[in-house]
C-alpha cells in the first residue's frame, strides 16, 4: 500500500498538472480566438472589395463602354450600307 505523504505528494503534483495545463488551454482558446476575429475582417474586407470589383465590371461592360473601346482601342467602325457587301451562293 502507498503510504499517506506519497499519496497526498502524487496528488498534488497531478492538482499542479491539471491547473497548468488548464491555463495552457486556456491561453490557447484566446489566441485562436482573436486570429479567429482577425480572418473574419479580413473575409469582411474581402466581400467588400468583391462588390467593389462587381460593380465595377458590371459599369465596364455596359453596351457603350464597349462601343467606345472598339472604336477607340481596335479602330471599329459601323457598318452602314455603303460598305456592306452580301454574297449570294
């Protein structure tokens, strides 16, 4: 049989064990918890740049932005009837 100053020295030790490994713990939830908050900014910053980004392309490719870059970009004109040819098989 284990004597009564052992028992209680095992006891201890596993009271100091519990208690520091409880504060471990503990310290890690906190640091997750705040990159946890840091992502979740980031992700909200993120969805707004994503709107920002939408809008844009939605303004960009309207029908006269379009117009005007192959006019001015790509040298495109209107066809008109003048400069219409059609081939019959």
């Amino acid at each position: 049989m284990m004597t009564r100053p052992a028992g209680l020295l095992i006891l201890v030790l596993a009271v100091i064990a519990s208690s520091i490994s409880v504060v471990y713990a503990k310290h890690q939830n906190r640091k997750l918890f705040i990159e946890l908050q840091s992502l979740g900014n980031e992700r909200d910053n993120m969805d707004i740049e994503w709107g920002q980004l939408q809008l844009q392309q939605s303004t960009l490719t309207t029908q006269g932005q379009v117009e005007s870059a192959a006019r001015d970009r790509l040298g495109m004109v209107n066809l008109s009837h003048a400069n219409t040819v059609i081939i019959k098989p």
